[in-house]
C-alpha cells in the first residue's frame, strides 16, 4: 500500500501546474548513443527562476536531442535554446487547462485507490485461507480483517489529501 501512495506521488510530479519543476522532465526519455536513457542521466536539471527550467546536457551534441525530446513530450511545451543551455518556459494554464489536470489528478488517485482495495481484498483472502487450513482461528481472523480494514481506510484517507492537496495546487492561479 505504501509502495502505492509513492506510485501516486511520481504520478503527481508528471502532472504541470504553473510553477516550474524538475519532477516534470524527469519522465523523458532521449536517445543516447542508440539507447533509450532518462534525461536526468544525460543533462542537469535545474531552475532559473519560478517558472522557468533550464536543462544542460553533459555532451554538446546531446544539446538537438534534448530539445527535440522536450518539444515532442506530451507536456506541450516549447524549449528556447542557447548556446549549450536549453531554456524551457512554462506557460501559464487556462482556466480550462486546470479543470482537466484536476480530472487527471481525480483518475490518478482513484487508480490508487483501486490499488489499495485490490491488496485488502488479497490480504482478506490469505487470512480466509489460513482460517480454512485451520492455522488460525475465527477469532484471529476478525481481528486481521479489522486490521487489514483499518490500514485500507488510512491510506485511501491519505489518498485523498494528496489529491486534495494536487487539486488546489493546480487551481491555484
């Protein structure tokens, strides 16, 4: 269930609000050397200011290649290059804009949720199961299922504040 919550943590990062962030270009894949690699791994993110990112490839050549990743991304934005420094902008969101990345927000956390229900459902299960080879008893087992039920309903509740709190994120002009 942890490994859940920290799944929706990095999907969180993906998804732009107005200020920039390196968690953004992280996802992007360049080709180095024949071989798909990180961006991470082949330039240096960092920030210029709150709403711009610069990237600085390791390797002059690497400088086309970057661009080219960034401008090809799903994240519609427009890199300026200079020199040997990518400058990437982020453009401010539409109200419009908003209202969608909060749906995706909404359909990321739901998945999670989805998830979490999914491992209490296989926990329950493996506790049916020892009551049923008689390694445990009836007794043992209510107490797992309560359990099991409690720590479902912590996560899903931390779901929900995470999304919550990506929501008004994005909202926030």
């Amino acid at each position: 269930m942890k490994r859940s919550i920290e799944t929706l943590k990095d999907s969180f990062m993906k998804i732009r609000t107005g200020r920039a962030h390196t968690g953004l270009l992280e996802h992007i894949t360049v080709d180095y050397y024949g071989s798909p690699t990180p961006i991470s791994q082949v330039a240096q993110l960092g920030l210029a200011d709150a709403r711009t990112i610069t990237v600085q490839p390791w390797e002059k050549k690497m400088v086309a290649v970057v661009e080219k990743a960034i401008r090809n991304s799903d994240l519609g934005l427009n890199p300026a290059t200079s020199g040997d420094v990518i400058r990437v902008p982020m453009p401010p969101l539409t109200e419009e804009r908003r209202r969608d990345l909060t749906k995706v927000v909404r359909g990321e956390a739901e998945d999670c949720k989805v998830a979490v229900r999914n491992l209490r459902r296989d926990a329950n299960t493996k506790v049916a199961a020892l009551l049923k080879e008689k390694e445990i008893t009836e007794d043992d087992e209510r107490r797992s299922n309560t359990e099991i039920q409690k720590l479902t309903d912590k996560y899903i509740g931390e779901i929900d504040k995470l999304s919550a709190e990506k929501e008004k994120e994005i909202m926030t002009v």
